[in-house]
C-alpha cells in the first residue's frame, strides 16, 4: 500500500497552518458582514411594514453597483502586492498600495460628483416599485456620502492579504460592523429613523473603519512619502497599465453585480413580501459565501506569493489543500443552515408571509454553499494569479448565457424558478473556472501571470 512521503506530510501541516493563519481572521470578519445584514434584517423586520425592509434591499443592491463595482482596488492590489511579495520586491508593493489609493480618491470624487444621474439610472434598471422609491433613494444617497471611506478601505485590505495579513482587515470589519450594528438599534428603534436610520449609521462606521485602516498602515506611510517613491507615483503611465490590467476584474464584478441586482429585482416584481424574504435568506448565503472566502483570501496570497517567487509547485499544493478546506466549510456551513433554519427565520422576521415564503425556499440555502464553493476557491487562485481576463469571461458567460436564459425559461415557477437559475449560474461559474485551470496548466499558462500582471 502506497503511503505518503513524510516530507509530504510535512508540506502539507505546514501549509495548512498558514492557510489556517490566513483564513481564521478573513472568515470571522468576513461573517460580520452578513452579520450586520441580518441585524439590519431583524430590525426592520419587525418594523409595522415590509417596504422599509424593501428599500434597503433594493438601495444597497443599487449601492452594490457603486461601490462593489470598484472592488477591483481590493483585489487587483492583493494579487500585485502578493506577487511582488514572492519576488522580495517591496518597492513595487507599495508603489502598488500608493497607486490604488489615489485611484480611489478619484473614483470617490467622481461617484460624489455624479451620484445623482447614477443612482436615477440604477433604480431606472431596478424598475422599483412606487412605494418603496422614495425611502430606496434617500437611503443609497446618505449611503454615497461614504465612498471615500469604502474605497480607500478596499485599497489598504488588498495590502494586508496581499501580504498575507488578515488579522487588520478582521479588526477594521468587526469593529466597523459592531459600531454599525450598535448605530442601528439606536437610530432604527431609538429614534424611529427605519431605512434612513440604518443608511446613517453605516456611513458612520464606515469612516471609523478607515479611521482603522490608516493606523494598520502607519509603517508604510514614511517610505510612501519618500522622494523616491513620490516621484514614481506622479508617473501617469503606470497607472494607465493598472487601469487596464483591472479592468477585467471591473466588467467581471459588474456582472456578478448585475446577477444579484437582477435576482432582487425579479423578486420585487413577485411582490414586497418575496424581495424580502429572498433578502433574509440571501443573508444567509452571504454567511457561507464570506466564510469560504476566507480561505479564497488564502489562496489569493499564498497563490501569488508562490507564482511571484517562481514556484509552480507550490502554487499547485496551495490549490490543492486550499480546495480541501473550502470544501469541508461547505459542508459544515449546508449543514448548519439545514439544522438551524427552523429557528433562525422566526428570529429575523415575525411577518407571516415572509416567514411562508422563506420555510418553502429554505433548502436552496443548503444546497447553495455547495454548489458555490468551487468558483469561491478559483476566484482566489485567479486572483493570486492576475489571470483576470479568464475570470471576466467566465462570469459573463455564466451571467449572460446560462443565468439569465435559465430564468425566463422558468418564470412560470415564480420564486422557486428564480433561485433554481441562481443556483444554476453559481455552478457555471465553478465549472467554467474549473475547465479554464484545467487547460491551463496544461499549457503551463500560471508563470505568466507573475512575469506579467497586464496580461
């Protein structure tokens, strides 16, 4: 009987720790996201009137347009800083940090100054119904006011798990969330503010979560400012090669934004009941997402790191034990969510017809992690990588080709047929990813990347 080599065995504990140090920060911060979600969830929820917990599922899906969109500062900055990482180059990571954070200050300036136009165009193409415009629209724009904040924030996270660093990001999260979540009780039903409320309170945190990011970063600040380092930035060329090496990562987050902007607006148009029972239980999803995301933060620094330093093989044992533990999160998460729904709901809605709705859905939150958890694990690969033009194509493939004719073809199932073509485009998504790995490695294609982030 074969028996594996003790320097095997030995790789393999050893990467597991750093998965492990990596990943146990990433997924407690990354569930206090969804945490405050569902607090947000429960508050309004048990408010006299549905429309309030509406128009902020609705806002923050337009919101999601906005300032997800730009996330490509969070995950462009981590895979460049990882590989710059490996290469032991740690003028071309800070460059890279000093970079990003200007792009931000840009696009914050530009989402500011147009915010009016974008947000009437984002609930144009939600098609949101009268009654829950209003409150919609003055919970997205209080919301804008934070832009700085979000996307500087996504800069200075990119240079932590670029460096494998997740326990800032942890801090800045649960602080952020907890200061949010304390903000919400006081504004929702201290002050009776409902959606108003919650939007106030988020932009708050928001900027005490910079507040936090910039004292991480506080090391990095002296060799930022240094002449040498000034003068590189003020070189306009190096950002036009950034711009277009994520632009990728851009049209690939717009997709995936469309497909839960479209899934809330295909719920909205099944009622307020429905929007709000999909927006609780895609609470939920959000928790299994975040937690496998952190070991999807793993592999996006391990991953570059190794490529950065020239080290195929270990990018290839990374995947492998990266892969095992994304998928046992998955079982447990599914079989959490299947042993706990029956108390759960009732804690986070005491309106009847969300709660009917959400007991006959609730096995697609089992099913759901599963099905996801291959293209959460390749996203962080790729991303480690710079591959982001396989990414892109696989997400518009998934979104435009396979989601949205699987939706129409099943209208006449109502909302079993909407989460059934969400379920369905997750595992698009895994699989195109997995079949694009597949070749290439074959074509041994991953050294590229990390001699070429532009690619």
């Amino acid at each position: 009987m074969h028996r594996p080599k003790p320097q095997h065995i030995a790789i393999s504990n050893s990467l597991d720790a750093k998965i492990w140090a990596i990943a146990w920060p990433a997924i407690i911060a990354n569930i206090s996201i969804p945490a405050l979600g569902l607090v947000d969830a429960a508050l309004l929820g048990h408010l006299d009137s549905p429309k309030h917990l509406a128009a902020v599922a609705v806002g923050g899906a337009v919101l999601s347009f906005l300032y997800w969109g730009f996330s490509f500062l969070r995950m462009g900055t981590t895979g460049e800083v990882a590989r710059a990482n490996g290469a032991k180059d740690e003028t071309r990571a800070l460059l890279a940090l000093g970079r990003s954070a200007l792009i931000a200050l840009a696009l914050a300036a530009l989402l500011l100054l147009f915010q009016g136009p974008l947000l009437s165009l984002g609930f144009a193409i939600m098609g949101t119904r009268t009654e829950i415009q209003l409150p919609a629209e003055n919970y997205a724009g209080l919301r804008l006011l934070s832009a700085p904040a979000v996307l500087l924030t996504y800069t200075a996270v990119g240079w932590f798990i670029g460096h494998q660093d997740t326990r800032w990001p942890m801090r800045i999260l649960i602080i952020t969330n907890l200061i949010n979540i304390a903000l919400d009780a006081l504004f929702i039903l201290g002050l009776g503010l409902a959606s108003t409320g919650a939007a106030i309170a988020t932009v708050i945190a928001e900027y005490v979560g910079l507040f936090i990011a910039i004292m991480g970063l506080k090391k990095q600040w002296a060799p930022l400012l240094s002449q040498t380092l000034w003068t590189k930035l003020r070189d306009l060329k190096p950002y036009l090669r950034l711009l277009h090496s994520n632009l990728n990562l851009f049209f690939r987050t717009l997709t995936l934004l469309f497909a839960f902007a479209f899934f809330t607006a295909a719920g909205e148009s099944l009622g307020p009941e429905v929007v709000a029972a999909n927006a609780v239980m895609m609470q939920f999803l959000m928790f299994a997402a975040f937690a496998m995301d952190g070991f999807a933060y793993a592999a996006e620094g391990l991953a570059g790191e190794a490529l950065g330093s020239g080290d195929t093989g270990r990018f290839f044992a990374v995947s492998r034990r990266c892969a095992v533990w994304t998928g046992v999160s998955a079982l447990v998460i599914s079989a959490l969510i299947l042993l706990g729904k029956p108390w759960l709901f009732p804690l986070l809605t005491g309106l009847p017809q969300v709660l009917a709705i959400m007991s006959t859905q609730g096995l697609w939150l089992v099913a759901l992690p599963l099905i996801a958890a291959p293209s959460y694990l390749l996203d962080g690969l790729f991303i480690g990588a710079g591959a982001t033009r396989a990414m892109m194509l696989s997400m518009l493939f998934s979104a435009l080709l396979i989601y949205l004719p699987c939706y129409y073809a099943t209208t006449g199932l109502g909302n079993q047929g909407l989460w059934l073509s969400f379920a369905v485009f997750n595992a698009s998504r895994g699989i195109t990813l997995a079949v694009t790995f597949v070749y290439f490695t074959r074509q041994r294609r991953w050294q590229h990347w990390s001699r070429d982030p532009t690619a």
